[in-house]
C-alpha cells in the first residue's frame, strides 16, 4: 500500500521517529508549531527501507561480520561498510515503491529541485544527535535523480562514520533503520545555524546564530567563516562579521557549486541584527515546543526563515532542578570526591541519602548549591578561601560568577561569620589521642551494622538502612571527627605559609609529613607490596597470576605449589581493603572484594620491580626524611630573629601534623566500609527480586534510586520501560565532562590558573607533593590496566584511595582534577611523589611513553622532546 512507504511530513510528528527516523519526525513537530514555516516534503518511511535491506539476503551476513569488529579497527570497517553501502545501491527498487515515491513527487511537482535527506532512527535524539553521520543530497532534479538519491541516503547508514559512531555507543547496526526525507529546495539569501544556548559554555539564555550567503552548505561543510551573533534577552549582545570569500549556489540543471563572494559584499553582514533578534525569537519558540534547547538550521528567503532542520543540542551539561526561577551557582561534589564519572542512580541516591550537605543531581553528576554561601561578605570569604587551598580553578570559576554584579545577590551578613566549610577550627591543643579513638569508635560502630544487617529483609531491610545512614552521618559529624581532620589540614597550611614567610621554602609540610602513621590509604599500598613478597617466590604462582582472568581465581590457588600462602595473603588483603575500588563514592561500582583481578596487574608489577622487604624500607626511609626535614628546619628557624619563639611554634605544629594528618584519610574508608556492607545486603534483595522473576538481572537494582528499589521489594513490581531509560541515560553521561561550577542558566565555568611564572608551553596545576622528577608518562586510565616500571610517571583523569598501591611503583604524579588535600595529593605526599594535579586534559594533551618533567614544587609539567 502507498501510505506504507510514503507519508506526508504534516502527517507525522516527534512521537513517529520508528516510521520517519529523527530528522523526518522533528520536521514533523516544527510544522506543528505557530509561526514557524518548514519547505513542504514527504518522507519515505522505514517500512520502505525494510522492504530494500529484504530484497539483499547477503546483508546479514555482512552485518554478522560487521557487529563482531573492534571500533579501533578502521581499515576493516572501511572495507565492509564499503560492501554494504554497493550491495543497497544496487538493488533495484521494486515498482509499487517507486511508484508511492513518483506519486508524491507528481503531488509536489515532479521537476521542481529537491533536498533528498537521510533520517536515521537514531539520529536527532536527546541524548545522541548522530549529527553528519549519514548523508543529505542537495538540488536534486527530476524522479529518475531523485530514486537513485534515496538509494544512496538508505545506504549512507552504512558509512564507515556512522558504523564506527553506532560502535563506540553501544547501538546494534540491526535496530537503525533508515527513512528519507524528500524537501522543496529553498534558494536563501542567507543561510546558518541557529543554537538556542551556547554551545561553547551552556549558557540557556544566549542564544548564537551562524550566518552566511547562500546555502548553509558552506557553513557545515567548513569553506568559510561564519558572521556569529550572540543574543540575550532579545538583544545582540555580541558579534563578529567574518570576510565571506566564498559561497554554494544551486545549479539550475541540479546540484551545487562554489561561488566567489563579490569583494564590496565579503564583509558586509549576512543578517541585520533585527533579523538575527527575529530568529532567535522563532528558535526559541522551537525549543519551547520540543522542550530541550534546539540546534537549527535555517534559510532567508525573501525576508522570512524557513526552518529546515531542528536537533537537541547533546553536548550541554544538564541543569540541576530546582523548580524556582531564581539563579544558582552549583560547585561539583565529584571535583572535591576525586570521582567525575558519571554515577548510576543507586550510587547517586546512596551517597545523597549519607551525605552531611544537600546535594543536587545533573548528567550523572552531583553538586552542591552555594549560592547563599556567596550572598553574604563573611560566608563568601570562608567559602572562597577553603576552594581555593582544595582547587584553585574552582576558586577562580567562583570569582568568574562573582564578577557578574548582576548574577549573585550581595546580602549583608546575617550574624556572626559561621566555620569555614571544612568544618569548625580545630582546637588550640588537640589531643592525639583522638585519633586512636575515633578509629576505635568507627570500628565498632561497623561491627554492630554488619552483626545486625544479617537478619534483616525486604522492607524491613529498608527501614534498618534509614536508620543505619543516620548513625553513618552522626560518626561522620561528630565534632571530635572533623576536629581531627582539620587538625592536620590546618597545621600543613600554617607550616606552608609560615616556612615559606620566614624560611623562603615553598611546600616544606610535603617532606614533614613523609611516613605519617595511621594513613589507611598509604598503609594499604604498602600492604599491597607484602602481598607481592609472598607471592615472588612462587614462580608457578607468579605464571598462573598472569594468565588468570576469571574472578574466581583464588579458589584455584591451593592446587599450586605456594598458593595456599598466596592465597592467604590475598584474603587478608581483600578482608581489610576488599571494599575499595576506583570511584567508591558510587555504590554500584564492583568493589576489589567482588572483582579481585582488579589488583593483579599491580601485584605482579610489585613483583617485577620491588626487592622483599620493600614496604617496611620505604616507610622507614620516609619516616627519616621527615625526621631530617623537621632538624633542619628547627635548626634554621634558631638562627634568626626570635628564632627559638618561631622553632617552638614549628615543632608544635610538625607534631600535630604527624599525629593528625594520616587521619585525613580514615573518614572516607569508614564511608567505603559501610557501603560495601548495603551493598552486599540489598544485592541479596536484588537476587530475590531476580528468583521471583521481578527483575532480568541484579544488576538492574543500580538503575533504581534507594526509594524506588524499596518500592519494588514492598510490591514485588518493577517499571522494566524506566530501567531500561536510565541504561540509556547513563550511557550518554560519558560523554559530558562536568564543570567544576555550574550556573542555573546552564553556564560551565571551568576556572583558570593566574600565574605566568611557567615556562611557555608548559601545562598549568596545582602544585601539591614537592620535588621535580623527570621520566616515561604512563596515560593510565583503568587501573585494571597498569604496566608500570621504575621510574615511570602516572597521568590519568583522577586517582582515588583506590589508586594508591600504584602510587608505591611510580615516581611522580599528574591528574586532572585534584586538590591539596583530596586523597591523590595526601598520598602523593606520605610516599614522597612530586605531584602535579588540577592540570586540564592533561591526560589527552600527554601521550603515552612521552618523556616529561613534573615540577611538583612550582606547579607545572614540561613535555619533553
């Protein structure tokens, strides 16, 4: 039947993407919207394209052999694509197709010029645009033409770009089906893109137009320069006209050519700034329509647009929800966590549930609203002072927001300034005891949770973990705990300040705290090399390690010849840090506990590189280094004036940094040692709910927030739809790199560094474990994948805890995120690594194996030649 292969865009709308793909179905929707004008056109539906892919039984086969291949593999993907791409223009198209094809030609008028446009069913989503992956045809004349076009659009779903795209994200080549919209030509003035926010910083309220003569083929295809105008709140707030050497004209018998631009037009305008003004008003109109902001394509003709194309923009960082109109500055929690991958909604309910400060959730991501900090002189201070000692771009992007007068309100202060963010100031003398008793605290307090969690089940279960997170945050609040913390925060930054003020030395507190005691994460790297002591001994041990990739390993050990000891070993091991894993804040993450092949590319670099004895030797050696450095610095500090005064208040605080700083690390493995405990006891829920046929998998329980998972275990039902939505959701997080502060009108402001005392070329961070180390950089993004030597550099994205027995192989350190005392930092200093963190991109602007010298004192990182 005809309808089934053609329907008519007024026919159809946004909620058709099966019938019409996303490019037909979004045309659909525009011409529903009041004002907007859309060249008329029918679209050949998927049914259409079905029928053609029917008519080729050997493109299975070929799609067999395509799903199986590595997306790294490009010469194979070229070449089969390629096959594919021949085998669809070459069947010919059956009768009654062509014939519903002609037939809506004749209805529009069979030679008028044509645009002939792919419209794949996953292209012009919310969360994947696919933007330029299949092909438009432009100016096409006459049916015979216009047939062989939709051929070449049905088989463009097959381009070695498209293919590689659908591989990369996850999407199976049989569930993409192809439709082709079929338009009138337009013959514009001027031509351009239309995006309803920023794409360049987010911004919801400026929206930016591209503009050029002609056809936007010129634009999109890159052979010239657009005018881009910039408009707020119905004004153009901004503008830049580019010299326009060169258009694309249509050709009267069909197709496009180039065409040199006039000299007197090149820089004059393509649009009036009224014109520019009229446009965004009609984008906005679209966006409101489609509900998301919109990335447009657009034609003047005759003094009015007409609309030939509208997308979601997929790249913007989404907002958090707030449900009021006012404005909001948000700072990352995952920037201070040392964790900016996106978290599933189980992980990000879960750590909101426990966590000390309301927290608010976009694009996978959690953040904190600061707002009212900001409004108020006093509060401002402490909360801009406390970013700036933990990461000085968020500092700076705060600063940024601040410079707006009109953005954040300036409130008097309401009373008495509050404590600094960190919490309350520790006390004059704190008592070290503290800290043995904290940890003792913590300790039974997590014995009781584990005794009484046993018995508990379904809702029962739930109304246990309520009250279990509150004793979670009652240990983490108790004064005495952030007391100890700011403790040894606080005495670091005197030491850093003061040294530096009378001494002239810049991080002296790096080497004082070498070796510091009771630093779990630091203990637990060293614990890691006194795996590998018993291990190293044992070469069918060592072999049967290294070809080991099933979870269940340990079990096979015994049968080896000293695998019993190593096997003991490693359950030690897995009994006190078992919990851990890189990006722990997120509960659904597989703990080392649960996947333990995690560790052995570590443990057998331990192995390789270490002596026995290592762990104890090299706590000992930084213990004496912190000792000499403490001598030193007392004996110097004698020499000047008032020097036994200034060597007195030093010695005070050296000692309060060695008594409290290694604490600074305990908190997080008291929260990590709690999750793990929830998360064993609701994945046993999970395994209930998948016996009694409530869910597919248990692992489904991670796409659920904590009070929707309760809700299934009370009803025993669950929303297999919404499930399957947040996979979806979660997938696309991966691709957005979330901003250190995020505004409400959806701006990312990143931050920058002001210093201009680096070498040129050199990249820009914090300086946060002295010293200056030069040597091979590793670009390690999964720990799972370490290959270290002696000698290498670390560069990655973010360490955590869980990174640190890495940290015992290397000798130096550079990350992306990071502050002076987020966890790499700490550790960085306890083993005596110069560290450089907060250095953007820097895993994508160092290569791997690169030579480079990380200057951990001064803050920057040369590449070598």
């Amino acid at each position: 039947m005809i309808e089934q292969y053609v329907r008519d865009l007024q026919e159809v709308d946004e909620t058709q993407v099966a019938v019409v793909g996303g490019k037909g179905a979004h045309l659909g929707g525009l011409y529903r919207i009041e004002g907007i004008r859309v060249p008329a056109g029918f679209c050949v539906t998927t049914d259409a394209f079905r029928r053609i892919m029917a008519e080729a039984p050997s493109i299975d086969d070929q799609l067999d052999r395509l799903s199986r291949l590595n997306p790294d593999d490009r010469e194979a993907i070229r070449t089969l694509s390629a096959q594919i791409r021949r085998t669809i223009e070459e069947i010919a198209i059956p009768g009654d197709l062509a014939a519903a094809i002609t037939s809506a030609l004749a209805r529009l008028g069979e030679q008028a010029a044509y645009a002939v446009r792919s419209s794949a069913t996953a292209e012009d989503l919310p969360t994947a645009s696919f933007a330029g992956q299949q092909d438009t045809y432009l100016n096409v004349v006459g049916p015979t033409a216009i047939l062989q076009h939709v051929s070449r659009c049905w088989a463009s779903l097959f381009t070695e770009r498209a293919v590689t795209y659908r591989q990369r994200n996850g999407i199976d080549h049989r569930t993409v089906h192809m439709a082709v919209v079929v338009q009138q030509m337009v013959f514009p003035h001027a031509a351009g893109i239309l995006f309803t926010a920023d794409p360049v910083t987010g911004n919801r309220k400026i929206a930016t137009v591209d503009a050029g003569f002609g056809l936007g083929e010129a634009l999109v295809s890159g052979l010239v320069n657009p005018d881009v105008f910039k408009v707020r709140h119905g004004e153009v707030v901004a503008k830049a006209i580019a010299t326009k050497q060169r258009t694309v004209h249509a050709l009267p018998t069909g197709g496009t050519q180039e065409v040199a631009i006039d000299s007197q037009r090149q820089e004059q305008p393509a649009l009036t700034d009224a014109q520019v003004v009229r446009l965004v008003q009609l984008g906005r109109r679209i966006e409101a329509h489609f509900g998301h902001p919109q990335d447009i394509e657009w034609c003047l003709v005759d003094d009015g647009f007409q609309i030939v194309q509208s997308r979601p923009i997929t790249t913007l960082f989404p907002i958090p929800e707030t449900g009021d109109q006012e404005n909001h500055v948000y700072v990352s929690v995952g920037h201070g966590q040392m964790m900016t991958d996106p978290m599933k909604p189980l992980g990000l309910s879960m750590w909101r549930l426990t966590a000390m400060t309301p927290m608010h959730e976009a694009g996978g991501r959690l953040f904190v609203d600061v707002t009212r900090r900001l409004t108020s002189p006093a509060s401002r201070a402490a909360l801009l002072d406390v970013m700036g000692r933990g990461d000085p771009l968020i500092r700076d992007a705060l600063e940024t927001v601040l410079d707006r007068d009109d953005f954040v309100p300036s409130l008097p202060d309401a009373g008495p300034a509050g404590p600094p963010a960190g919490g309350p100031s520790a006390p004059t003398e704190p008592d070290p005891a503290t800290v043995t008793e904290l940890i003792e605290r913590s300790q039974a307090s997590i014995a009781t949770l584990e005794r009484d969690i046993r018995t508990k089940t379904g809702p029962a279960l739930f109304d246990f973990l309520l009250a279990a997170f509150e004793e979670h945050k009652r240990v983490l609040s108790d004064p005495l705990n952030l007391q100890a913390i700011m403790a040894g925060m606080e005495a670091t930054w005197w030491l850093n300040d003061k040294l530096q003020e009378w001494l002239g030395e810049k991080n002296a507190a790096d080497t004082l705290t070498l070796s510091a005691p009771d630093n779990v994460t630091s203990e637990m790297g060293l614990a890691l090399l006194d795996v590998a002591d018993v291990i190293r001994p044992q070469p069918e041990v060592v072999a049967f390690l290294e070809g080991v990739e099933d979870e269940g390993f340990l079990g096979e050990l015994a049968k080896l010849a000293g695998g019993t000891e190593a096997r003991d070993a490693m359950e030690a091991y897995l009994d006190r840090y078992g919990m851990r894993c890189v990006g722990e804040i997120d509960i659904t993450r597989p703990r080392w506990r649960e996947r333990p092949t995690t560790l052995l590319p570590v443990i057998l670099d331990n192995v390789r590189n270490f002596e026995p004895g290592a762990a104890a030797r090299r706590f000992e050696q930084g213990r004496q280094k912190a000792q000499k450095k403490e001598q030193g610095v007392l004996s110097r500090l004698r020499a000047l004036p008032n020097g036994d005064q200034k060597a007195d208040e030093a010695k005070r605080m050296v000692d309060r940094v060695r008594a409290f700083i290694g604490y600074r690390e305990y908190p997080k493995y008291d929260i990590v040692s709690r999750y793990f405990v929830y998360k064993q006891a609701l994945l046993k829920e999970a395994e209930r709910l998948v016996q009694a046929d409530v869910l597919s998998e248990t692992e489904d329980i991670f796409y659920l927030t904590f009070q929707e998972l309760h809700d299934v275990v009370r009803s025993n039902q669950v929303d297999d739809q919404l499930i399957q939505q947040r996979k979806d959701a979660f997938r696309s997080y991966h691709a957005l790199t979330p901003p250190r502060v995020l505004t409400s009108d959806g701006e990312a402001v990143s931050g920058a560094y002001r210093r201009d005392d680096a070498p040129a070329g050199a990249l820009i961070g914090l300086p946060v474990s002295a010293g200056t180390i030069e040597g091979r950089a590793r670009v390690i993004l999964d720990m799972a994948e370490a290959d270290l030597e002696a000698g290498d550099i670390l560069v990655t994205t973010f360490t955590d805890p869980s990174w640190s027995p890495l940290f015992v192989g290397i000798a130096g350190l550079v990350t992306e995120v990071g502050g002076l005392m987020t966890h790499g930092a700490v550790i960085a200093r306890e083993y005596g690594l110069p560290a450089v963190v907060g250095v953007e991109r820097a895993a994508r602007l160092v290569r791997d194996g690169q030579r480079i010298r990380v200057h951990g004192t001064e803050g920057y990182v040369e590449i070598l030649p």
